[in-house]
C-alpha cells in the first residue's frame, strides 16, 4: 500500500471524538506535515519526484480547501 496514503489514514482513523471528515482529515494532513516524507518515500516502490514532496507538504489542513490545493497541484 502506499505509504503517504497509510500515514495519512492511519492518523484520520486513530482521531478520537472526531465530529466530521474536517476532523479526520486534519489529523491526516497534520501526520504527513510531520511525518519524515524522505522516509516515506524510500519505503515506496515507486519513484517519488520532489515535485510529489511539495505537493504532499503542501495539502491544506481546511478541508474546504482541498479541491483548490488539487487544482494548483494538479491540474496546471
């Protein structure tokens, strides 16, 4: 499984007394912010770009800010 996927999960799942996806996914971008991503990266099978690392970094803890965060990352 991918690892930046498994950080992120992992923390979102272990949240208690979450109220709502905002939280889980707080918990979730807060882990990969502070996560060794080089780390991460080295336990992935696949190439990991820098590229991918600043987008990674970059994913915003607001949840209403998701789909704009994918659009500057993904979609230039």
């Amino acid at each position: 499984m991918d690892p930046f996927v498994t950080c992120y999960l992992t923390a979102a799942a272990q949240v208690e007394d979450a109220k709502d996806f905002d939280d889980h996914h707080r918990a979730g971008a807060t882990a990969l912010r502070n996560a060794d991503l080089e780390q991460l990266a080295d336990s992935d099978p696949r190439f990991v770009a820098p590229w991918d690392m600043t987008a990674i970094t970059a994913i915003p803890l607001d949840a209403d800010e998701i789909g704009a965060w994918y659009e500057a990352y993904f979609e230039e």
